[in-house]
C-alpha cells in the first residue's frame, strides 16, 4: 500500500462525506428527513461490523488473552474521557450567551475525530486491502450526517453559510494529516499495528453505540426500515471484507 493510494482513500473519506452531506442537503426537507435516519443506521451497521469482524478479530490475533479487550477498554476510556473535555463547555439552556464558543469548541473536536478517522484507514490499510475499504466505507457512511449536523450547529452559532462550509471542510481535511501519521507510524514500527487497530476498533464501536444509535431512537420513521438499513450496513463489510484472511 503506497502512501499515495492511502491519501486517496482518505481524501475520498473526508472531502467524498463533505461532497454526500453537500448533496443531501441540497434535496428537498421530506426528502432529507426520510433519508438521514436511514444513513444514521446504516453508518452505525458498518462501523459495528467493520469493528467486530474486521479489526479486533486482526488485533486479538497478535494480542493474545486479556491483552486485546484491555486496550480496547483503555481506547473506550479515552474517547470518553475526550468527550467529556471537549464538550465540557457545551451549553443546553436557551439563553445560553456561550453558543459561539461552542461552535469553535465543535470544530476543534471534529477536526481531531477526522485526524482519528485518518489513522483509522491508515491501520486498516496497512492490515489489509480489504479491511482498508471497510473502513474507508464506515467513515464515509458516518461522516455524511456528521458534517450535515455539524454544518447545522456553524449556522446556528453565527457563521454564515459559506464560512460554516469553509470551516466544515478544514476539519474534515484533518482526515489526511491522520492517515500521513498513521502511515509513517505503522511502516517505521509494524509491532504498533494490533494496538492501532485495536484502538481504531474502540473508536468505531465508541461512535456507533455511543453516537449513532441513540441518535436513531430520537428520530421519527418505521423502525423496521432503520432494523433493515442496521442489517444492510453490516452486510456491506461482510461482503467487501469477503476474500480478506
Ligand atoms: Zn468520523
């Protein structure tokens, strides 16, 4: 896997989930509103099956017994623990004065989201073709409503429509720099794989029960749809992870 096919892949992540969110947005309100909690469970099916049947079955191989679950557990921590520093700020109550700060606070934690979901694609590249793929797909799938909300939170705290885009985008450039890390880390020390991919594994199942899924049960719409989108998602990386070993 060269670094050139690598930053490909992590360019079609970022800026393909921006030019996706761009084109949902751009469909008329029924029309976004039936579609974006069929993406939510979608994105939320890939990244659970990219996580439990790509990435941790690849990293508890070389991480025997206790060792792969207790970095999977430190890697849950973690992207608690963030969480809670960069939404320490965030503010809920309507007459709230801190709503611009929060719109800052938002880009700067998307941007190290991205910069994860870069090293991301680079571990699971460097593992497989195929597991690289089934990761690139999960971070598309999830990304799309992501930068759809995020560009929604810019608007409401003050930017205007092409600043919250240009702003939107940077972030979502951050893709790039992580997969340059995570390639030169991975290709300097290959020992650092299983670790990598199990924390990218962490991350993946953080987001998806974490995020995506209690996100889906406050949406409106035909659970069975959303079930099937669940199921359809994981499917997607059955069949795209189908010839890896
Ligand atoms: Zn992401």
């Amino acid at each position: 896997m060269s670094m050139t096919t690598l930053l490909v892949m992590a360019s079609i992540g970022s800026v393909g989930a921006m030019a996706g969110a761009l084109g949902i947005a751009a469909a008329p309100v029924r029309w976004r509103e039936r579609l974006l909690p069929l993406l939510l469970a979608y994105s939320a099916g890939t990244m659970l099956a990219a996580a439990l049947l790509g990435m941790l079955p690849r990293a508890t191989r070389s991480l025997p017994g206790m060792q792969g679950g207790l970095v999977v557990l430190g890697g849950l921590l973690f992207f608690f623990v963030l969480e809670r520093l960069l939404l320490w700020h965030h503010c809920h109550d309507s007459g709230c004065q801190v709503r611009r700060a929060s719109g800052r606070l938002l880009l700067v934690g998307d941007a190290f989201h991205n910069f994860v979901d870069g090293v991301v694609i680079a571990a699971a590249f460097l593992t497989s073709p195929e597991l690289g793929w089934a990761a690139t797909l999960a971070v598309v799938a999830h990304e799309v409503p992501q930068e759809m909300g995020d560009y929604a939170v810019l608007i409401d705290s003050g930017m205007g429509r092409w600043q919250a885009l240009g702003w939107n985008l940077l972030s979502a450039l951050a893709t790039l720099p992580g997969a340059v890390l995570g390639y030169l880390l991975l290709s300097q020390a290959q020992s650092f794989t299983p670790y990598l991919l199990a924390l990218s594994g962490a991350s993946f199942l953080y987001i998806a029960l974490g995020d995506l899924l209690p996100r889906l049960h406050q949406q409106q719409g035909r659970s069975w749809l959303a079930l099937l989108m669940l199921v359809l998602g994981m499917a997607t990386i059955v069949v795209v992870r189908l010839d890896a070993h």
